[in-house]
C-alpha cells in the first residue's frame, strides 16, 4: 500500500469546522472511491493542525484515485470552496507500506 502522510496547518480557529466537514463529507468520498482514511488526528501542541494518513492500494493507482476525488462533483462544487480557504498550508509524504505494518480499519 502506498500512504500520504499528511500535516494540515490550518488558519486560526478553522480546525473543528473543518473536521466536521472533513468527517462528514470527505471521508466518505473517500471510501466510495477506495482510499482509506486514518485519523485525522488533532495535534496536542497547536490547536490549528491535524494529520491523517491517505492509504491507496498501489501507486499506479494513486494518481487516478486522486483524480477521480479532485475533478469529481463533490469538490468541485462544494469541499474545494468550503476547505480550500480554511487551509494556511500542507504537506504530504509519500511512504510505501508493501510490508502491511499499518493496520486499517
């Protein structure tokens, strides 16, 4: 499996409306398409951060995956508008788990 490793900085006070949408609506997306979703975990030391892991089953599946969530109508016409300014940045790691030490629900 390859994994998104990935740290969300959001603008100040956003982070608990974004999660909301981000439980609610994203993750289930997500699912539909087959990503799996660990987390997101809020961070202790800044209120303003989270992470989650983005797991695909392989990397050339990845790409196409992703596509399918980023031009689909979803975020399209509503998560990208809602999200996208509540974002100050993130960043995204690569990692490879074909050993299968992370555990999915």
């Amino acid at each position: 499996m390859i994994i998104e490793m990935r740290t969300y900085k959001l603008k100040p006070g956003k982070r608990a409306q974004f999660l909301q949408v981000f439980h609610t609506r994203s993750m289930p997306a997500h699912a539909e398409i087959g990503m799996k979703i660990l987390g997101p975990w809020p961070s202790i030391e800044d209120p303003d951060t989270f992470f989650f892991m983005r797991g695909f089953p392989d990397l050339a599946s990845r790409e196409p995956m992703k596509a399918r969530f980023y031009e689909g109508e979803l975020w399209k016409r509503e998560l990208e508008q809602v999200l996208m300014p509540m974002i100050e940045k993130y960043d995204v790691t690569l990692v490879d788990d074909s050993d299968g030490l992370i555990r999915w629900p």
